[in-house]
C-alpha cells in the first residue's frame, strides 16, 4: 500500500518527478563520466605501453610513471644499455606533448618495428621521409585524415600522413625522431628507454643491472610501470581529491534537488498529510511515505545516470576518440548509488520531519 | 441504562492565537449513548468542530475529561490520540477529503493498512459498500466521482475499522438536496442496521432532523 501510494504520488506530478530524477542523474553522470576518463585514459595510456612489447622502461632523473618533461636522456645511454648481459634490445624514444593530454613519439622505426612487431597499417605504410608521419585510427577518424594527407597544425610543422595504423601502440602520433629532436631543440637527446631482455626470467636481474648502471634514473619492470597508472598516482594524488570533491558536489546536489522537489510536494500534500493523520496515521508512517518517495527518485536517478554515462560515452568516442577515452566503471555504479542515496535522504528528512509533526488541523484546512 | 460510550465533564479547550489566548471550549458537559445518533448545531465559532476536534484525538483537551468507552482521552500524547483515531474515531468532512491520487477502493484501503488490518474488506462492508451505492464505483479516481459518490467513499473510508464513533464535521455542507438525502440517509442507515454511534455537526435543520437527538452549542458551550 505504501508503494502503491508513492508511486501514485509520483505519477500525479510526472514533470516534478522527472526532473527530480534527471537533476539526481547528472552529478551521477558527471562522477562516472569523470572516473571513467581517468581510468579510461590510463589504463589506454598502459596498454599502448605494452603495446611496444619492451620489458623494461627506463625514465630519467626526476620523474615518475605519469610524470615526464623534455628529453634529458643521451642518446647514447641506449647504446650503454643495448650492451649490458640479456639485454636484446634498447630503443630510445622521444615523446613531446601536442596538446594538454595528447604526445607525439618520436621513433626509429626500424627499431621499434624489431621490437614490437611493427605497425599493422590500415593505409598507406612506414615513413618515406623525415617529414612523415604515422597517425593512429583514432586520431584520424577525429581530424578526418587518410594517407598522403597533409597536416600543419602538429608543433607548426608541415607533415604528410605516411600511414594509418591500428591503435594500441606507442602515442596516437609517431614521427622520425630525429625530425623530432631537431624541432624540439633534443638533438641526440630521448626522453626514455625501452629495454627487451632476452626472455622473461631475466627481467629482474637486467633491472637490478641498469639501476647499478644508472643511479638516478627510474627503471620499472613493463608490468611495474603500468601499474603505476592509476588515479592515485595522477599528479601525486591530485586527480584522487578531485574525484573526491566531485563526489561531494554530487552528494550536495542529490541533497539539494530532494531538499526542494521534497519540500514542494510536502507544501503541495499539507492537506493529504492532514487526512493521512486523520486517519491514524503515525509520524513514522508519514516520514517513511516521504522517504520512499525520496528513495525511489534516489534510485532512478541513478539508474538513468548509469545508463547517462554509457550515453556520454558514445558521444566522446563519436566526437574525440582520439583525444579521450572513457571507461565503463561497473566498480562505481554501487559507489554513487550509495552517495545518491545519502544525498537524497538527507534531503527529504527536512521535509519529511516537517510533513510528519505537522498539526493534523491545521494540515486539513489547508487550501 | 449501561454507561454512555461519550462521557465529557467540563471540557475546555482553549488555543494560543499569537499572545492572545482564545477559548474554544468553555466547559463542555455531554453524553452520548452506544448507537445513538446525534446532531449538534450551532453558529459559526460556536465551539461545533473544536469539540469534534477534541473527541477525534486531532488535538487535545486544555481542560475536563473526555471519555470514550471507558478510556480517558484528554490526557493522552500524541501517539495515544493517534492510535484513538486509528482505532476508535472515522472521520466524515463536509470536502471529502479523499487522497485525489488513490482510487476509491485504495482511499478506503488505507485505512485498513493504516490500522493495520488486512487489506482485503470482510464481506460485512461488502453489504456497506452495496449499501452506500458504491460498488461499481471503486476503480475511479476521487476527480470522476461526483459530490454524493465521494462523500459516500468517504463515509466507507470512515467506517471500514469498524470505529466506535463516526464524526461527521457537515456531511451535506458541499452537497446538492438530492445527494445530501441521499448520503444522510446513508448514515441513518448504518446507524440502524449496524448500531452505527454518530455524532454529526450541521447548520441544516432538515439534516438535523435524520438525527436522534439535536444538541446546540453557543460560546463554547451546550445551550441544551
């Protein structure tokens, strides 16, 4: 009976409960969609890492797994590198940021052909050129390039699309790295190392190795390094108190909008509240009607917001799929249903109370 | 003679209106036996609802005793009155007051699951609803029933506890003739045939008259 009454509420005001719910649904929406971009963008960011097939990166002084400025690096390092016991292979490579969360690579290509396997191109092919370059699918789906285009809006350089390649691999935009050094001021300089050991069991003795070689230097294991691209590591746990505060707006506003759409019912049923308590009904039995009605847009709204986010997520790979990437966080769906509902209980308690310890009287001769 | 089901000894009630204190009941002295119905009349702020007010548990006594089978309610909480009106009091109101989102058979079914009763009606208010003339009519919505309809939902509403006292505050009072002696007699009905104790308040001699007895109030108090 209960439910009945509440759904019958809801359904006398659809526009309010409507908007109610949608109003419940953003923040629901903008926490997933936030979370799903950082964790969407690491974790791409990781898989085209391991996507060069290296064992081990090495990164220089100063810096950390999400963290990397310049090209300090000697070229010749690698050379050091390529040298010691089980190592196969060493590849530097220079990487420079296009945009705040774009980077071009700068390659040998015939190096990281060796070892990653190559590229798998779906047009045209490698470099013919120092002033190629090979765009991902991604990149070229969103500024709509094909082979033999030309582009001028990569650090004011006029480049000619060599390739489409399949994405996974490196950054989303790779050019000769000696073009790159020149243009970036890096001559013979890279911004870190890629380390192929000669089979797996050696992985750890190579890294114990290259440490005594290069006091300073980071060097992480492939499966180190992509572990540390994780939300809390993202400018030394800046992205994680974002979040967070994200999370606190949506609970703000779950509180707020219940607060208001709560309210108002609770002023537009004084006189049923009245004829519930004429009835015998008790304070409790007026709070929970209220509650529930609360609950049930608490719910919806996160629901929708659920389904908001796969939304949002079509939208980004529609129109950036190159530059962002969002995950579906299935993890989080019961995280912000909970923070919904703590919004919107303590929203509808104000008016809840108040609708439960009105004055029976004074609620039926209400116009 | 057994003892009256409304015993009330100098009932006063007097409510705070800004600083002012206005008295409402100004020692009320009356007696209601079981089944009887009874009509009490009198002029505007002549004390009529407040004393309603009082017997129905909507608030309490400032003074005197009121007692209903026995039981004191003037010095009960608020849980107390509220259990008073779940079990003991049905309300009739001259606007209906029915929950406009609820169909009529829901309005009547919660006050059942209010009392805490089985939602599914005894087959005795199965003959009430038949007598009442509302049994084709308890899918609709209060918004498609007339004024007699919804004030005879109401009446159902009202007695499907099986209380002890129906209060009647202007049954008629939004009523056309024709459904206002339809709904009276309605009452006089269920105060016949199942000993039904009523006491209903009206402006309306004619009303008044369907009554057993008609008691006046004047300032707060019985005038005879």
């Amino acid at each position: 009976m209960t439910a009945r009454l509440v759904l019958e509420n809801m359904k006398h005001k659809p526009m309010r409960s409507l908007l109610s719910v949608f109003l419940i649904a953003v923040p629901v929406t903008l926490i997933l969609c936030l979370v799903g971009l950082s964790e969407g963008m690491l974790s791409d960011s990781a898989q085209r890492a391991r996507g060069i097939g290296a064992d081990i990166v090495i990164r220089p002084p100063g810096t950390s797994a999400l963290t990397l400025s310049g090209a300090p690096i000697p070229q010749k390092v690698a050379d050091l590198v390529a040298r010691q016991p089980h190592v196969v292979q060493a590849m530097g490579m220079m990487v420079h940021p296009v945009s705040n969360v774009s980077f071009i690579s700068g390659i040998d290509l015939a190096q990281f052909d060796r070892m990653s396997g190559g590229f798998k191109y779906l047009q045209g092919g490698p470099f013919r050129g120092p002033n190629d370059i090979i765009v991902d699918q991604y990149y070229a789906q969103q500024h709509k390039l094909h082979a033999g285009d030309e582009i001028h809006d990569v650090l004011n350089h006029a480049w000619r699309v060599s390739g489409v390649a399949e994405g996974g691999k490196l950054a989303r935009l790779a050019v000769p790295m000696t073009t790159l050094q020149d243009l970036t001021g890096n001559t013979g300089k890279v911004s870190q190392i890629f380390v192929k050991a000669d089979k797996p069991a050696n992985v750890s003795t190579v890294i114990t190795e290259l440490k005594n070689l290069l006091p300073g230097y980071s060097v992480y294991s492939m499966d180190e390094f992509t572990s540390l691209l994780t939300v809390q590591n993202v400018q030394g746990g800046a992205l994680r108190t974002f979040i967070d505060v994200m999370v606190g707006i949506g609970v703000v506003i779950g509180f707020a909008v219940v607060l208001l759409s709560m309210y108002m019912a609770v002023l537009q049923r004084t006189r049923e509240i009245g004829i519930l308590k004429a009835l015998g009904a008790s304070r409790w039995f007026i709070l929970k009607i209220i509650l529930a009605e609360a609950l049930v847009m608490g719910v919806s709204g996160t629901v929708v917001g659920i389904g908001l986010s796969f939304v949002a997520r079509a939208l980004i790979e529609w129109l950036y799929p190159a530059s962002l990437t969002q995950a579906i966080t299935p993890l989080w769906w019961p995280i912000v249903g909970a923070i919904s509902l703590i919004g919107v209980v303590l929203g509808a308690l104000y008016p809840g109370l108040s609708a439960a310890t009105q004055d029976p009287i004074e609620a039926l001769a209400y116009e | 003679m057994s003892d009256p089901l409304i015993e009330i000894h100098g009932l006063r009630k007097i409510y705070r209106v800004g600083k002012v204190d206005v008295p409402a009941l100004r020692g009320v002295d009356l007696a209601v036996p079981q089944s009887e119905f009874l009509a009490i009349i009198g002029p505007s702020g002549s004390g009529k609802s407040t004393l309603f007010h009082v017997i129905g548990g909507l608030t309490p006594a400032s003074g005197g005793s009121v007692r209903i089978g026995g039981q004191d309610i003037s010095s009960l909480t608020d849980a107390g009155r509220t259990e008073l009106r779940k079990n003991k009091v049905g309300f009739v109101f001259q606007k209906f007051n029915l929950l406009p989102n609820l169909t009529a058979r829901d309005n009547i079914a919660i006050a059942r699951y209010i009392a805490g009763n089985d939602l599914a009606a005894d087959a005795e208010f199965d003959e009430v609803l038949k007598l009442l003339g509302i049994a084709h009519r308890l899918e609709h919505k209060p918004a498609a029933l007339s004024g007699g309809e919804q004030q005879r939902v109401a009446i159902a509403r009202a007695i499907v506890n099986h209380p002890a006292i129906l209060l009647a505050d202007e049954p008629t009072g939004n009523l056309d003739s024709e459904n206002s002696a339809a709904v009276l007699s309605v009452m006089r009905d269920l105060n016949e045939r199942l000993g039904q104790t009523i006491l209903m308040i009206t402006h309306n001699p004619e009303a008044a008259a369907f009554a057993h007895r008609t008691v006046r109030m004047r300032d707060g108090r019985m005038v005879e």
